[in-house]
C-alpha cells in the first residue's frame, strides 16, 4: 500500500497583512503533480486544511477544487480528510455523503454513538484509522486501542493498518512553535505514544510543522510538517512524506518530497540578531529579483531610529520582496524585551502567547494551574466555533 501523508495546508494563511494565495495555489497544483507521479493508494491529510476555523468562500472553494483536482489524478484513490484543531469540525461533515462518492472521506469530530465509522477499510490493500483532532475530555476511555483492537479482528489477510491523529506526542520537535514546550504546542496538550495503543505500521500525525520521526518510535511515527511555512522561524524544508507498507508488521518505507516555495521567508542575518547598520547592508545586497518575504533580525540598545520603516520602504522599493516586519532582542539580554505588537504581529500569536504576554509585563507568574484554566476557557470557546 501506497500512502501521500500531508498536514497543516493552513489555507487561508495570511503573512503579516500579505495574502499567500499564489503560494498555496503553486503547493497545491506541485501536489497534485505529485499524486499524478506516483499514484498512491492513499492520500492522507492530517487536519489544519484551514487557518481558521471560518475560511472565506473563496479558501473553501480553492480547497474543494484542489480535492477535485487532486482524485482526477488517481481516481481510483482513496482521499481521507480529518479536520485539526484550527478547523471547523462541521464543515467537514456537511458534505460528508456526496464528497464519498468520489472516495473522498471527510471526518470533523469523533463518533461516540459508533466509533467504528473511523476505520476506512481500503479493500484488498489495508485499514485506515483516521481520528480528527477533538478536545481531551470529549475522547472516549482506550479510544484508540479499541479502534486497532477491531482493526486487528477485520485484518484476516494482513494488511497494512495506519493510524492518522492531529495531536501533540511527547518527544516531538516543536522548533517555530512560539511560547511551547514539551506539555503543550499550539494549545494542544502533549500526550505519549504508549497512550494512542499497539497494533498500527505508521502513525501519520499532523500539528507540528517540522517533519520529523517521534525519537520513541522512529521508524513508524511520523509529522509529515506543513509543506508551506507559516512563520519566518520555520527555516527548514518543506515537503510531504510518501510511504510505502507492503503488509501487516512491516517496516515502512519512506520518502520526503520537497515542496517549493515561490515566496521564501527570509530572515536577515539568517541566524542571531545583528545592529541596524549590518543588518540594513544585508537587506540592500539582497537580490533584487527574489520574491521572498523579509524579516529583519536586530539587536538594540535603546530603541530603533525613526527613521528606519522610512529607510525600509526606499530600500526595498525597487526590489521584488516584501518587507514584513523587525524583529528585536535587547543588547546584553538572554529574551526579548516585553514590546508593544502591531496588529499583524498580533494576528500571529496564539491567545495563550497573548495572556503570557499580559502577565509577564504585570509581573504575575503563569503558573501551570493558571495556563490549564485558560486551556480549559479556550476550549469551550473554540469548540462553539467549531460547531458554528
């Protein structure tokens, strides 16, 4: 069994006030390339299709599109959707009935009247599992093991069996994951391995952005990353992992494809801070013809002259990049200063990233009883916009 794994499209993604559509219009037309390539029994997205949980019309609209595009390569593929923790859990049932029709399988929320509807038996080649992201507290006891405990009842002619979730796993990478740490990225908690149960040959995850094997398992755990970045600290490639499982208890083999960027975000120096009039020479010696995004790394002692947007914009003006944003360290400091957000920077933060912020310049700890409260505060918000 051949099987695409991708996560974390986020479409919709907007980068400091610019729109990224051409971007993700280039990812999603090499993706399709690629599917036409290779032709997998599978194609697999691990949740966050969205930015937000209330894309436009006109996100939706390229993603049904690109969905169509992408089983006119393979047609007799199976395409199985789960949404993430930033998408709407309803959206990916309102079409659920018609999109199977085309083999296309969209799962939004776990089924607790019959959680059976999560495994998608693929005849004659394997088993697919696949879980949406859902809040802790709303996941059924041995959830997982049950699954892969029917799985391994159906599976008399031993076939592969994959297990797909949208969740943090302790051991994980979370390099570009602003204010995480190894109990919670991106708001979701961390949970183990042992936990998600036995019985799988790969473990397609989706959530962390970096690509990666899971240290404790490496050879059948796997973040298959975004294949675009979302943020400027996201300075590794970017792909999606093809895997290859012949049957039931064997190692997979895998492949990354890389995934171009027209747009790159660069940051200048690349690594570490420099002062305004180094890092300023290296945004006038940076070639005029690429389109990349440009974030300026600069170190200060006081604050940043007047001047400098101005110097900024006559800069760049005759150069094909976009200037996004400066990002500063203090001269003689271990951390950032505590400085005022633009909007678009704000845009950016998650809402946990924002409460620290506001606690930390009021000089209160965020203990860890404080930071599950706000957890806790956040989810019932975010699961009434899920069901919105």
């Amino acid at each position: 069994m051949k099987i695409l794994h991708t996560s974390d499209w986020h479409l919709g993604h907007v980068l400091y006030n610019n729109d990224r559509g051409e971007e993700q219009q280039s990812m999603l037309e090499q993706i399709i390339s690629i599917v036409q390539d290779h032709k997998p029994d599978i194609f697999l997205i691990a949740g966050d299709i969205y930015h937000t949980s209330q894309p436009s019309s006109s996100i939706q609209t390229l993603f049904a599109n690109s969905i169509m595009s992408i089983h006119n390569a393979n047609p007799k593929m199976q395409v199985i959707i789960t949404a993430g923790n930033h998408d709407s859990a309803i959206k990916h049932e309102i079409f659920r009935l018609p999109w199977q029709a085309l083999n296309v399988h969209t799962i939004g929320s776990i089924n607790r009247n019959d959680i059976f509807q999560h495994i998608i038996e693929i005849e004659n080649q394997g088993f697919v599992i696949a879980i949406p992201y859902s809040y802790e507290r709303n996941i059924p006891e041995d959830f997982y093991q049950t699954l892969l405990s029917e799985v391994a009842k159906r599976n008399t002619n031993n076939l592969p069996v994959i297990l797909s979730a949208h969740t943090t796993v302790f051991g994980c990478d979370f390099t570009s994951h602003q204010n995480a740490d190894e109990k919670i990225v991106g708001g979701i908690e961390a949970i183990s391995i042992e936990s998600i149960g036995d019985g799988y040959d790969y473990l397609a995850l989706g959530h962390i952005h970096k690509p990666q094997f899971v240290d404790e398992a490496k050879e059948k755990v796997r973040y298959c990353g975004t294949p675009l970045p979302i943020s400027f600290d996201e300075n590794y490639s970017h792909s999606i992992t093809l895997v290859e499982i012949e049957k039931h208890n064997q190692v997979p083999q895998i492949q990354t494809i890389e995934i171009e960027n027209p747009h790159p975000l660069v940051s200048l120096p690349t690594e570490g801070f420099a002062s305004w009039q180094d890092a300023k020479e290296l945004l006038i010696n940076f070639p005029d013809e690429i389109e990349a995004y440009i974030r300026l790394n600069i170190e200060i002692e006081d604050i940043l002259p007047s001047e400098v947007e101005y110097q900024i914009k006559s800069i760049v003006s005759n150069k094909k990049c976009r200037f996004c944003y400066i990002n500063t360290k203090r001269k003689n400091t271990q951390i950032n200063e505590i400085t005022p957000l633009t909007i678009a920077e704000f845009q950016q933060e998650e809402p946990i990233d924002i409460a620290r912020r506001f606690l930390e310049y009021s000089n209160v700890e965020f203990d860890e009883q404080m930071q599950e409260t706000f957890n806790q505060v956040l989810e019932i918000i975010n699961q009434e916009s899920q069901n919105e």
